[in-house]
C-alpha cells in the first residue's frame, strides 16, 4: 500500500530459521509460503551461519525479497544478535561487546534479539537473554519475539491450546523491554523490531511427532512493516539497503496480523510546515501527532512509556509541547495490535 502522502509501506517477516540452522523448510519455499501470506520481506538470521548467502539464496523470489544475515551468539551461546550485511562470519570467540562493534564496523546491522527471554522450568528450551548491556554500537532491539512470548507462557494445563493456537494468545513485548526500549529512546534512536523467531519445535504426541510452528501460520502473527521513499528496488543489494535503513532509522512499526492486517497504519508529527514520522526528532515546542489505524482499535499515544492520551476509534490528534519520546499502542478488543517507533521531541534549543 503506498501512503497518499510520501511513502511506500512494505511489510516484514523478521528472523526467520531455515534448514541451515533449527528451521523446517528450505529459504525457496519459506519465500513461496511467505508470498502466500501477503508478506514483502524476509529477513533469515540462521545461528552461525552465512552458507545461505554463499549458495545464492539471498534474492527476489516473485515477490518477495529474501535477506540473508545470522544469528550471533557467544561461546555460551548466550547475549543472541542478530546481524544483517557482514559477508563473513565473525569469530566465534568473539565476546558480545566484540561482536557488536564488529558488526558495526563492517557497516552492518544489528538488532539484540529477544533481550528478557524467560521460559518456565518446564519449556523446551533454555531462555537466552541478552545480559551485555554494555556493548556499544547496537542498531536496534527485537522488542517482540513471537518464539520467546510462547514459550514462556507454555505450561502442561495448557500446552495444547497453545499447540493449536499460536497466535492467539501473545500478549505483546516483555514489560521490562518497553522500559528499557522508551529509555534509551529519550536520548537517542533506538529502533525496535517485531521477530517470529521461527523455528520447528517437533513435538510427541505418543507415536507422534508434529511440527509446532509451521511457517503459514507465523506469517499471519507478528509482522514489522517499514516506510520507505523509493520503491524497492529489483536490484537486490539496493533493495537490502532499503530495508536495513528504515529499520536502523526506526522507520517501522510492529503488528499482530492475528488481529488485522496494519497495513496503512501511520503515526505522524505535524510541527510548522514539515510532517516528522517513526525515527524522527522534531525540534519545536509546538507539535501535533496524527495517528491513523485501518481499522478501529484502542489507540494509545505514550510520551516517554507513560499514556498521555487514549481513544477507541481510527484516529487520534494531540498537540504537545513537551519534550520525550512518544510513541503509539493500539489495542483491539484489548489484544495488542500495534507497536510503533517513536518519535522524539526535542526543545527548540537543544541540539
Ligand atoms: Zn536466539
Ligand atoms: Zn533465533
């Protein structure tokens, strides 16, 4: 859909495995599935491998584009980042402040994946949560891991319910990340992510074994759409650079398609004569924020993780003056919806 205005909007299936690491499918045929469910992007970030990228794999299949990156993780395999543009894979020895600013040297870039995962004593698989926050240099945070918030809630009372409705029950990113998150983002962008975390979790039921998470149905749960100027481009490394850019510049938002689809979405800030979106500072003291859903919803306008303003319809208006970084939740039938990035007000004179 493109944005009557200035953008056009492309919609992201974000951290995706393949058969390279934990994943089910071959990338040909998770990029057909994808196709199928509406979804423009996909970006892989298979555990310690770059093979996909070396095999050709990172291109347009139809009409979708497939980017290739991979999930770090350190000797432990703890503090998991992902990272999109290194065409080698870093040593494996590297420590995650290491990694970090190596990825950021090369000119890459990286999204700390699921920072607060917590899994139950009875889950699958251990929780691995990012634990070096003193790294420096990182593009941006994966706020809401579809994997993650599943499996933390799976108990034996109701493991099959979540079995058979995978969707239906996330309940939007970890508190503790939306803190974290709206901190960092009073001084400085610091984009957030929406990630499926795709995996195939065989499971036993007796003879049994199903796969839990099949790619059709994640495709329809947490998207991460971008804006962006041009339109992608056939070109493939021009049409990666696309993509990496809105996201390290915040330009995108996360949504649940479980609960509709988000595309048209927009969250603006009118100041004198310029329109500011996602990722952007406006500098004024005087700024109108224009919040359109396509369909109704609760939609909240947040100024430095605290509500400023909450209305059930399309369409929210709110002049403000004070400086934070603001942002929107929009609910439907109190289910999460959409997250968006913010967008920072500066005074007039603060730099
Ligand atoms: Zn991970
Ligand atoms: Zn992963």
């Amino acid at each position: 859909m493109t944005d009557t205005e200035t953008h056009h909007e492309y919609v992201g299936a974000l951290h995706i495995h393949s058969n390279f690491s934990d994943g089910l499918r071959p990338i040909p045929e998770i990029a057909e599935i994808a196709g199928e469910c509406g979804i423009d992007f996909l970006l892989f970030a298979d555990h310690m491998t770059l093979e996909p990228i070396k095999r050709g794999l990172e291109r347009w299949y139809d009409t979708v584009l497939s980017i290739i990156g991979y999930e770090i993780n350190d000797k432990d395999n703890k503090n998991h980042y992902l990272a999109f543009g290194l065409d080698e894979i870093l040593p494996p020895e590297l420590t995650p402040c290491e990694y970090v600013r190596r990825t950021k040297e090369a000119g890459a870039v990286g999204f700390i994946a699921h920072p607060d995962e917590k899994r139950p004593s009875a889950a699958i698989l251990p929780p691995f949560p990012w634990t070096a926050w003193e790294a420096e240099g990182f593009d941006g945070i994966e706020i809401w891991n579809h994997s993650s918030e599943w499996l933390e809630k799976l108990n034996n009372i109701n493991k099959y319910y979540y079995i058979f409705h995978p969707l239906r029950y996330l309940r939007g990113p970890e508190p503790e990340t939306l803190v974290r998150w709206d901190i960092m983002n009073k001084t400085q962008v610091m984009p957030g992510i929406g990630g499926i975390d795709a995996h195939a979790y065989p499971y036993s039921f007796g003879p049994f074994t199903i796969y839990i998470f099949r790619y059709k149905v994640l495709f329809k749960g947490i998207r991460t759409h971008i804006l962006v100027k041009e339109k992608l481009s056939e070109d493939v490394p021009q049409a990666k650079e696309t993509v990496l850019t809105a996201l390290k510049t915040a330009r995108c938002f996360i949504s649940n398609y479980r609960w509709g689809d988000a595309r048209g979405f927009r969250f603006k800030a009118l100041s004198g004569d310029r329109t500011y979106l996602m990722g952007d500072t406006v500098h004024s003291e005087s700024v109108e924020f224009i919040v359109r859903t396509p369909l109704p919803g609760t939609l909240s306008l947040l100024k430095d993780g605290m509500p400023v303003m909450s209305v059930d319809g399309s369409e929210l208006s709110y002049t403000a003056s004070e400086p934070g970084a603001y942002r929107v939740e929009v609910k439907k039938k109190n289910k999460p919806w959409i997250y968006s990035n913010h967008i920072r007000i500066q005074g007039k004179n603060k730099a």
